[in-house]
C-alpha cells in the first residue's frame, strides 16, 4: 500500500492498515506499506506495530500520475 502522501493518520487508519494486512494474510498475499511518511511511520512506532508491516521503498510511478490532469472544462 503506497503510504507516501499520507499525512495524517488516526487510529481509524491504523485500524484499517491491520485489518487489510490481515485479509491479505487470509487470502495469502502480502501485504507491505510502500514509502510510508513521518506520519504514518510516528502511529506506528507509538501503537507499537511497527514491526508488523514490511515496508519497501517508492512504488514506480504509473502512466496515469505523470500525465498531466485533463481539462476540466472538456
């Protein structure tokens, strides 16, 4: 899950964050936060499940973010 440009995060998203991890877990995916910012890294270290989530560097960007926005008066 990309965790870069997520700047807030409560324990509803923490919440969330073990509860798809889980699933994955379930299903037998793996399940890893990508990048994720001081913040998401702070709620973590603080609930104490830090050590439950891989983590891994930037996901590659996609085609659809490094195109500019379409016009919206189109």
């Amino acid at each position: 899950m990309d965790c870069s440009r997520i700047t807030f995060l409560d324990s509803m998203g923490l919440r969330v964050l073990v509860q798809a991890m889980q699933r994955a877990a379930r299903e037998g995916c793996a399940f890893a936060l990508a990048a994720p910012s001081e913040p998401v890294r702070r709620v973590l270290e603080l609930a104490g499940v830090s050590s439950l989530f891989p983590v891994v560097g930037p996901l590659p960007e996609t085609e659809a973010e490094t195109e500019p926005d379409p016009d919206p008066a189109l």
